[in-house]
C-alpha cells in the first residue's frame, strides 16, 4: 500500500490534475465573464447578475460539504491528485468511489486492501477516467445541436410554456427519484426528507411575504443545515 501511495502522490499526477482542476476554474471564470456581458440582452441588470452569482456560490456550498466527505476517504485510497482530478471534472464522489472499486475489483483486488497493488490502483483510475467519458463527450458533441433545438421549440409562445412544465416536470422527477432512494434506507431518512421537503416552500413564502430576497438565496443551505440538524436528532 505503501508503494502504491508513492505513485498515487506521485509529481506527474500532480502535473495532469493540476491542468485538469486549472481548466475547470479558468472555464467556471469564462462562464460567469460571458454570462455578465450577455445578461443585458436578456433584460437583466447587474445587480440581478450579481444576485445569481452570489446564490450560486451559496447553493453549493451544502452539496461540496457533502462530497468533501466521501472525498476525503478517497484520499486515503487513490490519492491526492487523483482525488483532485476527478472531483474537479465529475464532482460526484460516490460514483467515483464506486468505479475505483470496480477497477480494483477487475485487477483481482479490493480498494484499500493488503492486496491493493499499484495495477490495481492503475485499473481503478483508468474506470474512473473512461467511466466519466459519456456525459463528457455528449456535452462537447451534442450541446450546440440542443441549442439550436431549444431555440426552435420556444419560437412560439405555446411552446414555451410547454417546455417549462417539462423543465419542471424533470426536475421533480429527479429529486423525487433520489429523494425516493433515500426513504427506503429506513425512517430517520424519510423524516429527514418530509421534513426538508417542508421547510423549503415555508422558507420561499417567508421570502415573499417579508420581501427578504436574500432568503431565496440562502434557502438551499438552510434546507441542507435543517436536513443534517433533524438527521443528527432522529439517528
């Protein structure tokens, strides 16, 4: 374990996560650039732009808590750098945990183990890599052609309409899905959920009825600081 550990903190991994986790930042910069100077063709001001950064930033804060979590056992396992480039480009720490193990699992080994070799540890980073292609790839592929899509369906008033109770549709289905997935592991969680699913419309009503815009900003960590407190109480 030892050996594979001076691989895994090794100076060229290093190199290539430095280059990965400096491309996310400077493309998270050019991203928020572009966005402020379009943002007066859409009919937004300045304040509202700095409004949406501010509670961007704020809303992820409670998810990177989260991640921060599981990737700090990861350290331990696939080490720094490794740790480093993949968090950076998926931002999934559960699902890489799962594709190192697998790798290493195909190398005849287990993730952390008295037999984790350095071809397990090179098994586990390249699923890792190859696992984290698709959604990659169809982004570079396929976003320009979505755009264009888009732009055709919400040339009509009707479809517009359409298009956001799908949007919201999706959504729904998505944080019901996960949220779905968490209540069967047993009734401390199905609190936690009903009760975070409770607090959120009560913090946006609260926001309206006291004209506390900042409220809306702040509501994701809220629910997620109410979530981890009830979780806490009930467990």
């Amino acid at each position: 374990m030892e050996q594979v550990m001076q691989i895994a903190n090794s100076w060229p991994l290093w190199v290539f996560a430095s280059l990965v986790a400096g491309f996310v930042i400077c493309q998270a910069l050019l991203f928020i650039r572009l966005a402020s100077k379009t943002s007066a063709s859409v009919g937004m001001s300045s304040q509202e732009v700095k409004a949406v950064i501010r509670t961007g930033a704020i809303s992820s804060l409670g998810p990177s808590l989260a991640i921060v979590v599981v990737a700090i056992s990861l350290l331990t396992l696939i080490g720094d750098p490794v740790t480093l480039m993949r968090i950076a480009i998926v931002g999934s720490a559960p699902i890489e945990t799962v594709a190192a193990s697998l790798g290493s699992q195909a190398a005849g080994s287990e993730l952390g183990s008295s037999t984790y070799t350095a071809q397990a540890f090179t098994a586990a980073v390249w699923v890792m890599c190859l696992g984290g292609m698709g959604w990659l790839l169809f982004t570079v592929l396929f976003t320009k052609s979505l755009g264009k899509i888009q732009d055709k369906t919400i040339a009509k008033a009707k479809n517009v309409n359409t298009l956001r109770w799908i949007s919201t549709a999706a959504m729904l289905g998505a944080f019901s899905y996960l949220g779905a997935s968490e209540m069967v592991k047993g009734l401390a969680e199905s609190i936690v959920l009903v009760v975070a699913f409770i607090c959120m419309p009560v913090i946006m009503w609260m926001a309206e009825r006291f004209k506390m815009n900042w409220l809306k900003e702040w509501s994701l960590g809220l629910v997620i600081i109410v979530g981890l407190t009830v979780g806490y109480i009930v467990s």
